[in-house]
C-alpha cells in the first residue's frame, strides 16, 4: 500500500511537471512573463507565477515592494531586485519603482548596485538614459566584475539616450575596459566590446582592428569582429577599417575555429551581402552543427547573405539536401534560414509546405543551448519552422497549409501557425474565423498572437472576436486586442465604448493601446477627445505619447488642445517630446503656440485653434518644428563654444 501510495504521488506530480513544461514560453514571450518566486526567510514574495500574467489581476503588493526599496537593508533591497529583474519591464514600469531603483546604482555594496543596474537594463534607453546614465556611468569604476558588466548592460540599452558629453564619457571609458590600462577580465572585456557597439562608436572602428590582430583571447577577437561588422554598416569610415580582403581572410580563419565560429556567423550576418561569398557553403555546413546556437547564427547569416544564396546554385542545392535529410533538427535549421531569407526564397515554398505535418522533434541534447535554455520552437520542431518559412516568404498560395498549424497539439506551434497568418496578410482572409475560434486557447501566448494575426488581416470580421480579448486576465492579450482593434477601426465603431473602459486598465502598455485604438475612431473617436486629451497627464510616457499622437486623428475637437500638445515639448521624455512635435505638424502649426502647463489649471484658458504661421522667412523652412527647434539650439551651442562636434563620437 506504501509503494502504491508513492507511485501515485509519483506519477501526479509527474504530470503536473508536464502541466507545467506545457506552458513554458518561447524566447520571444519570455519577456512577457515572470519567473516562480519562493519566498524564503525575511524576503519579499512578489507573487509572481510562471503561468499568469505578470502584472493586472496577479495580485503584487505595490506598497510592499516599494518599501522594500527603501529600506536599505540589503537581504530586503537584494532580492526584490533580482525578482524585478526575472519579471521583466512591464512588471517594473507598473509598479512604478523606476526611481527607488535608480538611487540604488549608487550603493556602496556592489551586489546592490549591480542588481539595481540589472533592472536598468530591463527598463531600456528611454526610461533610464538621462536620468541615471551618470550613476551607470560611475559604476563602471567600481572594482567589482559583476557590477561592470551590470553596467555595461545597461549602458548598451541605455546609451542612445545619454547626453552627448555622458556619451562622450561613456565610449572612453568603455574603451579603456578593454584596451586601456585598467582593462578587466575576459568576460568584461567582451561586454565591453559589445557595448561599444551598441553605443555605435564608429570612431572606434580601428581600434577594433587592432584588437583582432593584437589580442590572444579567442573569445575577445571574437566579440571585436562582431562588433566591427555592426558598426562598418553604420559608416563608410567604419566599413573602410574592415576592407573585403580583410573580411574573407579574418572570417575564414574564425569559423575554422570552434571558439569563434558563433562570432564569425553573427559578423556575417550584419555584413550581410557584403559577406565574402567564399564562406557561404561554410555557413550552410554548419546548419547541422550540434551545438543550437551554431545552427541559429548560421542560419541567421544565410538570411543576411539572401541576394548571395539566391544566386549560388550549389548554396541551395546544399539547403534542399538539409531540408530531406534524417535529423529533425537540421531540417528545423535549413527551414529557419530559408524562412530568414524572406521573399526570396519564395521558390521553394512548395518544398516548406511539404514538412508542415512533419512531426519529428529535435533530441533533448539538440534542443539545449550552452546557457541551458531550451530552443525555440522553429529550431527545434520541424514543422513550426515551416509555417514560420512561409510567412516569412510571404507564401500566400501555401494559406491552407499554415492554417493547418492552428489545430496543432502544442501550443507553441499554434503561435507560430498564427504569427504565419498575419504575415500573409490579405491571402488568408479566408481563415479569420478559424484564428477566432482561439481567442479562447488556453495558453495566453497563443491568445495574443491571434489578436495580433487578426490585426494584420484588418478584417471587420474580427472585432467581435477581438472584443472578447478586451477582457482577458492577461495584459498582453488586452493590449494586443487593442492594438489590432486600432487597425480594423473602419467599421468597428460598436465597439468604441469597450475600448474606453480600459482607458483606467492598472497596466501603462494597455491603457496607451486603447487611447490608439480609440483615437484611430475618426467617426466617433472626436467624442472623446477631451478623454484623450486628459491621457496626456497619464504616468506612463507611453500613454502620454499615445494619446499626444492620437489627438491630430480627432478633427477640430482634436486641434483644439493645441496649447496642451505644444506644452509636451517640455516633456521629460524623448518619446513624448517626439510625439508632441509630429501632432502639431499633422495639426498643420508651422510654430507652436505659446508654451502653457499640460490641461493648464487656469479654467479660463483658450484653446481656440491657431492659423499656420504665414510668409515667415525661416532658414529650415517647410522642415518641421521639431527640426526647427533642434537647428537653432545647434546654431546657439556652436555660436557658444558648447556644441560636441559629431567626429567625438
């Protein structure tokens, strides 16, 4: 009876382990979700589980982990930065920790600081750069191998957004990592390359080849040949410092080494059509490495080097053999490269079609990469890597055969047969009622891809089903019903009122896609334009931006809150500011009017409509104000010795 009773619990919690892999995102949603929390001792329990939303009606104590931040205490602080790092951004942004997170870069235990700039990188360049690049920047002296490259992380994130002289700062510091005195260990030397390419340094382009040829460390070289490829596409200064001989030789000799080969895929990949052409049958060989991430950078550069392919009869002559052949995860490999390639390899949809039902599965020491993670479904599942293809190579003929996807057994090949759909766009028309019947999957991630698939198909059909999604316990579903709710917005005004209920959803990224979605209403939509329009005060930059963008959509009702939009410029965030500038164009102001608070508190204010500024002599006219504003801040600095030339960075 003891025997038997353990087999029983055995064998539940065997399934209940399936029940779990069962739910397991790709890498694509991985961001979208948060990992299981065990509370242990003292340390906060965000409540945070694998199989729900992050964020909406998951039940997290704002207050709790706010407080926690602001103890000081490091087993407090410690942990609820590293669960705010595992859940992700939209976790962060809701709970609005931004700030509380920021002055930790500063504490003196490096742990701390390197977790705090852990969440950083989560949040991203417009949320972070200005505001925190100093103490990012500061972090990168610390003595610790952990902070650094914490910082490095998030300054690659972050760094667009820097000011010009932090910037400045930033790339020479950066620099001296790893080719100055104070130059670290290896892993902090190769993200520091990484950085620098991230921070699109192209003046740094020959130091990089100095590097190649001076440095020992395989894995360093390699980071320098990734980073010289990304940035020799940005400049011909850059791309004069990595010349076609020089490419064919370095290149060669990477790939033939095991250390570099995943380098030497990924550089190929940016030169793209530039890539030496001689190395091309090398790349398709390594399709059927053993290692997945071999397979995945290869095909990566196959669909970089598309026009090369397309033209090398032997290349997919090579391909095809790969596609028929026995192992089920070199066939995935060729699928994702011909996939990657995109239309051109159209001709060979007919092949793709073939292994929509092939079942096969990589084998488990096929599926796992050097971090331990498990491969995504296209690099592993034959038949997901088709239906991929052939969205890809926009297919349309092939419609029927994606569609079959949708009825698969695993959820992650109905994402994928779903995500295929959108991509054909008009030639499966014919399938919008079978993407409907999943507004109900089980698996949220499935749910929101056929929200999404449905908004690239712009069928009035759609909205009832899209509807349905509004009030889904999963935020990223909400705001994907809305985003496509926003594309099919002709014909689907029923519906108005729905979308204006989630204008008060807890979640920023939801609310920002229902003031788009409503605001694209150009019949109705002018009815709640004073609802938008008191969006622009909204917490998130998101829906701020959103609902400035919407409002030129509105008619009149929309233009009279110019004074409102024009005071946005002043918005701390760039995204905002951008937003703001655009609006007043579509508004038809060639200036802006004069600067007042957002919704000024002043009742008595006017917001009568200003007439376009006429026969004004204006050095960058017809430009744009934005562009204006920038030009004469330019000409102010430069008349004041203030302006960093662009040859600094």
């Amino acid at each position: 009876q003891a025997l038997a009773l353990a087999c029983s619990r055995l064998g539940h919690s065997q399934s209940a382990a399936s029940r779990q892999r069962a739910v397991q995102p790709t890498f694509e949603t991985t961001k979208a979700m948060a990992v299981a929390i065990v509370p242990s001792g003292n340390k906060v329990d965000l409540r945070l589980q694998p199989t729900r939303p992050i964020v909406g009606k998951s039940g997290i104590d704002h207050d709790k982990v706010s407080s926690m931040l602001s103890s000081g205490r490091i087993d407090d602080v410690l942990p609820v930065l590293q669960h705010l790092s595992a859940a992700g951004k939209d976790t962060i942004e809701a709970l609005q920790v931004s700030e509380a997170v920021g002055r930790l870069l500063k504490h003196r235990n490096p742990d701390v600081a390197a977790a705090a700039a852990a969440v950083m990188a989560q949040l991203g360049a417009e949320r972070m750069g200005q505001r925190h690049g100093e103490a990012l920047i500061e972090l990168l002296q610390r003595s610790s191998d952990s902070c650094v490259m914490a910082a490095l992380s998030a300054i690659g994130k972050v760094g667009q957004n820097l000011q010009p002289a932090q910037k400045v700062e930033a790339i020479k510091q950066v620099t001296d990592l790893f080719a100055g005195r104070s130059s670290g260990s290896v892993p902090v030397r190769v993200a520091a390359i990484r950085t620098l390419a991230e921070l699109k340094a192209t003046r740094q382009a020959l130091l990089l080849c100095d590097v190649m040829e001076q440095e020992k460390v395989p894995e360093v070289c390699g980071a320098a040949l990734e980073a010289l490829a990304k940035l020799s596409a940005l400049t011909y200064e850059a791309e004069s410092c990595f010349p076609p001989e020089m490419r064919s030789k370095v290149l060669g000799d990477m790939l033939a080494n095991p250390r570099t080969q995943y380098s030497a895929l990924i550089a190929m990949y940016h030169l793209g059509d530039k890539a030496p052409e001689s190395l091309l049958s090398v790349a398709v060989g390594l399709l059927t490495d053993k290692d997945i991430s071999i397979r995945q950078a290869a095909a990566a550069a196959i669909g970089g080097m598309a026009e090369i392919v397309d033209k090398s009869k032997d290349a997919m002559s090579k391909l095809q053999s790969t596609i028929k052949s026995a192992d089920p995860a070199g066939r995935a490999a060729a699928i994702s490269a011909l996939g990657a390639m995109g239309p051109a390899a159209a001709p060979q949809a007919e092949l793709v079609a073939e292994l929509v039902t092939d079942m096969e599965e990589a084998s488990m020491q096929q599926q796992m990469t050097s971090a331990g993670k498990r491969a995504p479904a296209h690099m592993r599942l034959p038949r997901a890597a088709a239906l991929m293809a052939l969205g890809c190579m926009r297919a349309g003929k092939q419609a029927d055969a994606v569609a079959q996807g949708l009825l698969d057994k695993d959820w992650q090949v109905r994402v994928t047969a779903a995500q295929a759909l959108g991509m054909l766009g008009e030639a499966a028309q014919g399938h919008v009622s079978s993407l409907m019947g999943l507004v109900r999957d089980d698996a949220y991630q499935v749910r929101a891809a056929v929200c999404k698939a449905l908004g690239e198909l712009r069928s009035c059909e759609a909205m009832p089903g899209l509807a349905q999604a509004f009030e889904d316990p999963a935020q990223i579903v909400r705001a994907s019903a809305l985003e496509a709710a926003a594309k099919v917005a002709h014909g689907a005004e029923s519906y108005c009122h729905e979308i204006f209920k989630l204008f008060n959803d807890p979640v920023g990224k939801v609310r920002a896609a229902a003031v788009r979605a409503l605001s694209r209403h150009t019949e109705i939509g002018p009815n709640y334009a004073g609802v938008v329009a008191s969006m622009m005060t909204d917490m998130d930059p998101d829906v701020r931006a959103a609902a400035v963008g919407g409002l030129p959509f509105l008619g009149a009702a929309g233009q009279s809150f110019a004074e409102e939009v024009n005071a946005c410029l002043d918005d701390p965030s760039a995204l905002v500011r951008q937003a703001a500038a655009e609006a007043l164009e579509h508004m038809g102001f060639r200036h802006t009017p004069t600067p007042l608070n957002p919704l000024a508190r002043n009742a008595g204010a006017t917001k009568a409509g200003y007439s376009p500024l006429q026969d004004m002599k204006d050095p960058v006219e017809g430009l744009g104000q934005y562009y204006k504003s920038i030009m004469m801040k330019k000409s102010e600095l430069e008349r004041s010795g203030r302006w960093i030339g662009d040859g600094v960075l």
